[in-house]
C-alpha cells in the first residue's frame, strides 16, 4: 500500500474542523488569561505588568491560531476537491 491508495479525504473537513476548533480554543485561553491579568484595584498585578503580559502572549497564540487558520482553509479545499 503507498500513499496514493490511502483514502484521506473523508477524514479532511474533520481534520478542518479540528483545526479551527483549536483556533477557538486557542482565542478563548487567550481571552481568560486576559481576564485574569487584568488589572483590579483590590489587588493583582499592576497595570503595566499587565500589559505586558497581554503583549508577550499575544505574538505567540496569533501564530498558533493563524497556522492552524491556513490549515484549515487547506484542508477544506483538499476536501471539496473532484477526485
């Protein structure tokens, strides 16, 4: 058996989906590390650190949910492909 006899295409739009679930995921951890770095007057870190916090982690899971943006949109048209 080689490459081209595998039946990959039934699974693509799952793989998709797959993706862009960890897309949202990866947005939602974002926004509750967010929530919880926030900066509150009874305590926490100051508004600075804050920042600089959202900053520092912002480049990284942008990278992540980008990626696995693109994957999914190759994925996709892989699956709607004529065979």
């Amino acid at each position: 058996m080689n490459l081209a006899e595998l039946k990959l295409k039934p699974y693509a739009k799952l793989a998709a989906l797959g993706a862009l679930g960890v897309s949202a995921g990866t947005f939602g951890l974002y926004v509750l590390i967010a929530f919880f770095t926030r900066s509150v007057p009874l305590g926490g870190i100051d508004g600075t650190h804050a920042v600089l916090t959202l900053i520092s982690l912002a480049i990284p899971f942008a990278l992540i949910i980008g990626a696995h943006l693109i994957y999914a949109k190759v994925l996709m048209e892989y699956s709607k492909e004529q065979d």
